[in-house]
C-alpha cells in the first residue's frame, strides 16, 4: 500500500534527525547531510492534488573539522633551532650553563674561515651573551614558534628581530636568521651573520672590564641565584665602601659647617646641622652605591633588582630627612610664640607636626609601591572609595578632631586659663585631638569631647584686662542724709586713692530705698585680670569702707521687725461703763462680760484692733 505524501515528509524527517544526532554521536565523523524527500510517482494518488513540501528541519549543528596547522611543523635539529623561538632558548641554556662550544652552533659562522670557526665560535658566543645579559629583557616565548618566522613584522622573509643594542655609533639590531644547515640545507634558525659582525663592536661597550676580564674565570662563571661569586663579592665590597666613604664625607661637611653655625645668634642652624646628619649619610651612600655599580658587569635583571632597592632606600631616607626637618621647624614655631606670648596658640603645633608626619609616611609609602610596581593608581582609587567608609564609620571621631582644629584656630582658650564652659567652671590643663581636660575646683577632671566643647558658651577669665569690683551697701535706716553723703564721700575717695583701682572708673551712688536698708552702687575697675590678685585688693577695699561706714556713725542694716505695744481701746470703754454703772441703781451688777477686765489689754496695730499693736513695715535695727 503506498503512502500519503505527508506521510512520506514525516518519515524522511525524522530519518534525516536520527542520522545527524548519530553523527554527532561519532567523534571525527563528517557532518551528516539530510536526505531529499521523495516525490511521488505522476499519476499517484497523490500526484493529483500535489502539496507544497515544508522545508525540513535544520540538523543539530556536529563537530567541526580540526583547524588547519597554523604553521609546519619544525625541522628535526639535534639542537633544537627549527623555529626562532627554540633557537634562541637554546642558547640561552647554553650560554647560561657555560657551554659555549654548544652556544656557538646557534651562530651563523658563515662569514669566518672555516679553521677559525671552531676556535672563535665559543668566544663570540660568550661575548655576545655578556652583552645581550646586560643590555637586553631576553624572552623566548615572545618570539614566533612558527618556523617561517613572524609574518607580520616587517623584515624580510627568514628574519625575527631579537631587540636592539646601543652601540659605538647608534643601535644595533640583534637578528635571528634563517638559513641552511651545514651538510643538508635543512633551514635552521641562527644568530644572523650581520649580528655576529658586530659582537666586537658590541662587547668593546657592554663587556667586561679590563679588570674583570684578568679575574679567574671560575668566579665569573660560577652563578648563585643568577649572579656570579665575582659580582655577589663586587657588591658586598662595594656597599662596605659606600657607607664608609658617606660617613667620612658627610662627617667632614659637618665639621666645615659647625664652626660657621656657631657664630649666629640662634642654635638652629647647630641643630639643623646635627638632626640631618644620618639622613644625609644614608643618601650620600645610596649614591656612592649606585655610581659603583657601573664598574661592575651585571645582568639587566639583577642591576634593575638593585635600582628598584636603591629606590626604596632613597625614599626612606627623603622621608627620615623631611621628619627631621619637621621636628626641627616645630621646636622653632614654639620658640617663636613662646618669645611672642601667644601661649593658646602652642597647642596646635603638636597637632600640626603629627599631621604633617603622617603625611609625609604616607607620601613615602605610596612612592615605595609605585617604585615596586604595584598600580598605585588603582589603589588611591581604592582607598578613595575606603576613605568614604571610614569617614562614615569615624564621623564622631572626624567631628572632634575638627572640633579641636575649631579651637586651636579660634583660640577662646588656651591652656592655663581660668574658664566657664556651660555650668561648670575649671582650669584647661590639654586641649587634644580629640578631647578638652579642664581641672575643676573640686580638682577633679572633666573631659569634654572638642564637638561639644567648641559648641558651648565658653567665658575665658584669663582673657580680662581689669577685673569689676561691684559690692552693694544697704545702710539702716536711720542713717542722716548728712551720714549718708559722708559715707559715699568716703568710699569714693578710697577708690580713688589705691593705686590698683582705676580712678576714671570709680564711683558710689545711692540707687534707693531697698526692703530693709538705704543702697549704695559701689562701682570700679581693678587693673589686674589675676583674680588671686584681685581677691586681696577687694579685701582691702572692703576693709576701708567697713571703717569709713563706722567712722560715719551709721551702720550696716540687717533685717529685723519693731514692735509698737499701747493701750487697748476696749478695755477703756468697758472702764468707763462699769464707772457709769456703779452710779446707777443695780450697782452690784458688774458692767461688761466675764472676759472683760478692767485693766488695758494688748493689741496689734491696725485697723480693726485686738492683741498687741505692731507696726506692719520691718525695719532695721
């Protein structure tokens, strides 16, 4: 029975779908194609109303094909030079091993006589590895390990550029070419001829020394950890001699300057001569070292490995020369206000030599890093975004210190002074970083954080020019005006008359009639802002006026009350009605109540009578 053409699509798709998963289930197997659907025969049922096929369905995409080799593989060389990169790294392990008779086979001979190959081979090989040691950043890896050669570097065909040397009259190239193997032709990759032509030219500049080249050759060949016993000795010598010969020379300067620093006036410059002296002898020797090194021969490597040192050093000792600058410019910036009298001022300086230290450490550390290597850059960024963090986590910390930075630049008080700070009152003994220490008068400590310090109403009674001597005098009342216009005659001359007392500000005036006394405004200035001083001369002002005030014939008031005692009007009326009454014809009957007496009873004063009469308004004595 022959299917329906729908049928038939269904069948040839899911065939084509099971081939291509099983070819991609093959490792290595080609890429399987889907098989074209049949069409049906003409004159089939289903010839007669023909349906348009669906595309099928795209196969799962299988397993590419290997890619091409990039390049052909190396030649067979007992000495491994089928591409540039084996050849140079061939001679490197050669060279550094101190196998030269096997280095000179990595170079193109060509150009020598043949009997002069064998023996001269080995020398050029050895010179031109001193050199490239010294002069060049010698990579393998970064060469082509295709054995044609880099395609892409502009040189001809069979030719790799190794690096460039400076030489006697510009730079030299340094080549690898290609060239045919002695016996077979096979290309083989070697130093090229026209590199090899100017090894002497190369070593003349870059070479060992005269001296160098006199020494044993066992102390130049022996290595440990990459350089020679002649160089480890050179060094260590050469280290010996640069911190004796910077001791010596900075010493001898010292003794020059001295005997000139001893004339002036001051001692700082004494003192700038002493506190750089060890700066300045580590820096003198980190220079000798690094004029010395030049005599010795080194590898590039070893001798950036001693710049890098010799880096680290000189920031260290910049740093430790700006520290003792630092220290010396504070004990002057003290000296300086301490000449002027500006002791609110001293509390700073501490403050700003610690800022400046830390900056200065900071400053050395960041240019350690750069001079290491590291990426200084990313990590100021790093910290910048640490530095958020940390202001956010310290803002109380922050908060004071600027509170402190407030009052050393404001200055309302200084150590020393005698102070109010809201309710308390105190002597400041240390304004800090971050807190103020003020000595109560119950001689206890009181630490305000600077925040809150400098925010509080501080009164500075060290800060008085004079001080104000204001006492009140309340007289009694039977004071006389004539008493009353000698005492303030009195007081004001006394005012007057002391030496401490400001006589254009003396003066007394009867202000009026106080509850209990007659008052008097003593008012003065006292020129001295010391207030132990100004206690005995107001105790001595006191004195005075307690003696004038009796010499007067008044006295001071204080409070009491009079009373005045009279007769009661009741007890008379009751007298006379019971005299009326016994005229009178029931004149045994007694004229008032039982609780009225004959006599006179006491009253207060006052309208409406009763008890004892007294006086309302108090008065003195």
């Amino acid at each position: 029975m022959r299917s329906s053409p729908r049928a038939c699509r269904r069948a040839t798709a899911l065939l084509g779908l099971a081939l291509a998963v099983c070819a991609g289930a093959a490792p290595g197997s080609a890429r399987a194609q889907p098989a074209a659907p049949s069409a049906p025969p003409p004159g089939s049922p289903g010839a007669a109303a023909p349906e348009q096929p669906a595309p099928p369905p795209a196969p799962p995409p299988g397993p590419e094909a290997p890619p091409e080799p990039p390049h052909p593989p190396a030649p067979e060389d007992d000495f491994l030079r089928g591409t540039p990169r084996s050849a140079l790294r061939g001679f490197l392990d050669a060279a550094r091993e101190g196998d030269f008779e096997r280095a000179a086979a990595y170079l193109d001979l060509r150009s020598l006589p043949a009997a002069q190959r064998e023996e001269r081979g080995p020398e050029l090989a050895r010179r031109l590895f001193v050199v490239l040691e010294q002069t060049l950043w010698l990579d393998p890896d970064a060469l082509s390990e295709d054995p044609r050669g880099r395609p892409d570097d502009a040189l001809p065909n069979g030719r790799d550029l190794v690096g460039t040397v400076d030489g006697p009259r510009g730079e030299i190239p340094i080549y690898l070419q290609r060239v045919p193997r002695e016996g077979d032709g096979v290309p083989i990759w070697q130093i090229a001829r026209a590199t090899v032509a100017r090894i002497p030219d190369l070593y003349q500049q870059h070479g060992y020394t005269q001296l160098e080249e006199r020494l044993p050759p066992w102390l130049l060949a022996t290595t440990v950890l990459g350089l020679s016993l002649w160089s480890w000795g050179a060094l260590f010598a050469l280290a010996l001699l640069a911190v004796a010969g910077s001791g010596v020379a900075v010493r001898l300067f010292a003794l020059l300057l001295r005997p000139i620093a001893s004339r002036t006036v001051t001692d700082v410059d004494e003192r700038l001569v002493d506190a750089t002296e060890n700066p300045l002898r580590m820096m003198a020797s980190i220079g000798l070292f690094w004029a010395g090194t030049y005599l010795v021969t080194l590898s590039l490597p070893v001798r950036h490995a001693l710049r890098t040192l010799e880096g680290a050093l000189l920031v260290v000792a910049v740093a430790w020369f700006a520290v003792r600058l630092v220290n010396l410019f504070t004990l002057v910036a003290i000296r300086r206000l301490e000449r002027h009298e500006l002791a609110s001022a001293l509390g700073a300086v501490p403050i700003a030599q610690k800022v400046v230290k830390a900056l200065i450490v900071v400053i050395a550390v960041v240019a350690l890093f750069d001079g290491l290597g590291f990426d200084v850059t990313a990590a100021l960024a790093g910290l910048g975004v640490g530095g958020i963090a940390v202001a956010l986590a310290a803002q109380k910390t922050l908060e004071n210190l600027f509170g402190g930075l407030t009052l050393f630049a404001d200055r309302p008080v200084a150590v020393g002074d005698f102070c109010r700070f809201g309710d308390r009152t105190g002597i400041v003994e240390e304004i800090g970083v971050r807190s103020t220490r003020v000595r109560t008068l119950d001689r206890t400590i009181v630490t305000v954080p600077n925040a809150d310090f400098s925010s509080l109403q501080i009164e500075n009674f060290n800060a008085r020019d004079r001080t104000w001597y204001h006492p009140m005098l309340g007289l009694r009342y039977e004071t006389t005006p004539q008493q009353l216009r000698r005492v303030m005659s009195e007081v004001t001359r006394i005012l007057r008359e002391h030496p401490k007392v400001d006589p254009a500000s003396a003066r007394v005036r009867f202000i009026g009639f106080g509850q209990y006394s007659l008052d008097l405004e003593v008012f003065a200035y006292v020129g001295t802002g010391n207030f132990d001083e100004f206690l005995e001369i107001a105790e001595e002002l006191n004195l005075r006026i307690l003696d004038a005030v009796a010499a007067s014939g008044t006295g001071f008031a204080f409070p009491t009350q009079r009373l005045y005692i009279g007769p009661d009007a009741r007890a008379a009326r009751a007298a006379a009605g019971a005299a009326a009454g016994s005229d009178g014809s029931d004149a045994g009957r007694p004229s008032g109540g039982a609780d009225e007496g004959a006599g006179a009873a006491p009253r207060r004063s006052g309208a409406g009578g009763g008890g004892p009469e007294r006086r309302g308004r108090p008065e003195y004595a």
